[in-house]
C-alpha cells in the first residue's frame, strides 16, 4: 500500500476551442505528491488551476491526459473507490434551502451509500457546533453555519481525505477558529486535509507541506519550512532615539526610513549578520529606543514565485 494520500503525475486538463479562439490549458502538466496524514496547503492566484485540479480529483471534471490516484486507487481503474476516498467542502454554498442540517447529512450519506445503521449524522452535527439547528431549514441558518454544514457534508461517508477550498472566506474570526479546531481534530485522528486559502497567514500556521500553483503548473513544493527558507532576506527594524542622518552600512543592506521616524534595513542573513548593522549602528552614534526583527513569511515567497 502506498504512503502517499494523493499521487498525481503529468496531469493536463483542456476546455473547449472554437475557430475564434484558441483551447484553454487549464493545467499544463501537474504532479503532486500528498502524503497520507498532512494538512497540505495548495495555493496560487486566481485561475492558476486549482479549482480545476481539485474537480478533477473528486472526480467531477474528467481530465485531459495523465494519471491520478487517490488513495493508492486509480482513478481510472477504480472510480468508485477513488472518489469514495475524498470529501470536498466548496467554496459555493450549494445547499437545498428546504433541508433541515440533519436531513442534508442523511441525503448526502445515502448518495455516497453509506447504510443506515452506520450513519453518524449526529455525531457530525456535534462536531461542527450545530447539533441544536439540527431541524431547522438550512435557508434560516446564517452563512457561517452553511458553511459548517458543508463541512459536515464532506465528512458523511468518513473520508480518508478532506479537502478544504476556501473554508474561511468571508466569515468570522470566531467561526474561522472553529473551523481550525476542528480541522487540527481530524488530521488528529489521521485524516489527510487539502487547503485552499488566500489567507498565507492562515496556511503557514496550518500546513506542514505547500505545494504553490500558477498558470495551470505547479511552481513548487516542500515543507512549509523549507519553503519559507527559499527567501533569505530579514528585516531589522529600528526605533532610533534621536533622528538618524546618513549611515554607513555594509553592502548589500537596503535602508528606508520610515514615517514613524524608524529606519528599516533589509539584509542577506546567509551574507550579513545581525550584529554587524548593530555595529554600523553604534559606530554612527545612533541610540535605540526599540528595535525589532521581521522574516520573509510566506506571503513573501508566494510573490516570488508567482511574479510575472
């Protein structure tokens, strides 16, 4: 049995073409490899594919060329048993409005095939706080719990792999916390999660591996860690006691003055070290009322690498 939870390999997706305009390249030649019990971050701009991607895993878009396997299953080999082994939670809240949350989770689960006796609608509407909306229409519940409930949908027929697109867009901070809660639980309990998010912060807190899409190709993957370490760049940040006038620092060092009247000066951590602008700092006479570090975060190397 393989170890990897998603294993995909020169996958190319295609739409349409007419005389007026030419095929769009959805994605151009795509591998992943997922590990089985990872919170996985897939990022990238808007129309870099991951949509696509992801339709196309939980086998509601039929892809153009290459191979993928969910869950050691082929996709081509073993449809049924591929797409039972991923549960999706949208980014659109595509929600019978008529449902109540408990019949939402009952209809899903009988489409999946899930047998009555090993249903655990209740135990999900416990796990995603709305046992107590229970049976009320899903078109009285604010968005913050139909998003919940899309959650509790994905999760019916006990999938091996949840993925997660754009879970937190548009909702609270508490909600958005709960959410978190929850996903930490599941990975707990063994379960591999795929995130799509704009929110960098976000994926940098959660994931342990990145994978970073654009234009239909996958510009890079690795650790979280190793990621972030791709940019060497650190900013040291300076609140001078009196006003600084020139400064001779070492090559390499970019300096701004900033209009709170602190000075930035970005360096190369693998060339300059810190106490060599502390040096140049002292050696000019200036006072520090506070000082503070910044690292390139992953906002930073996402930029980076999806810069024109």
């Amino acid at each position: 049995m393989t170890d990897l939870a998603i294993d995909i390999k020169d996958l190319h997706k295609t739409y349409g073409g007419t005389k007026k305009s030419p095929p769009k390249q959805a994605l151009q030649g795509v591998s992943l490899a997922i590990p089985r019990g990872r919170i996985f971050g897939l990022l990238g701009p808007n129309g870099a594919g991951k949509s696509t991607l992801i339709n196309i895993m939980a086998g509601l878009v039929t892809k153009t060329s290459g191979g993928v396997r969910i869950w050691g299953f082929d996709q081509d080999e073993n449809p049924r048993q591929s797409r039972a082994a991923i549960g999706v939670m949208p980014q659109e809240l595509n929600l019978d409005p008529f449902f109540t949350p408990r019949a939402s989770l009952e209809v899903q689960a009988g489409l999946y095939g899930v047998p009555k006796a090993k249903r655990q609608s209740d135990e999900i509407l416990r796990l995603i706080g709305l046992e107590d909306k229970a049976h009320s229409y899903a078109r009285a519940l604010s968005g913050g719990m139909r998003r919940r409930l899309l959650l509790g949908k994905a999760l019916v027929h006990s999938p091996n792999i949840l993925v997660l697109d754009e879970p937190t867009a548009g909702v609270d901070i508490e909600l958005r916390q709960m959410l978190w809660n929850n996903v930490r639980k599941l990975n707990e309990d063994g379960m591999t999660i795929i995130l799509t998010t704009h929110y960098l912060e976000e994926a940098q807190e959660m994931c342990d591996e990145i994978a970073i899409m654009d234009n239909g190709k996958v510009r890079a993957q690795d650790s979280t860690a190793n990621m972030l370490s791709r940019l060497d760049a650190k900013t040291m940040i300076v609140m001078p006691g009196t006003p600084v006038g020139a400064l001779a620092l070492p090559d390499g060092v970019t300096l701004d003055h900033r209009r709170d009247g602190s000075i930035a000066m970005t360096y190369s951590r693998s060339v300059i070290s810190a106490d060599q602008i502390l040096d140049c700092l002292r050696q000019a006479g200036v006072t520090i009322q506070d000082i503070r570090t910044k690292e390139a975060d992953l906002e930073d190397v996402f930029l980076s690498l999806t810069a024109a």
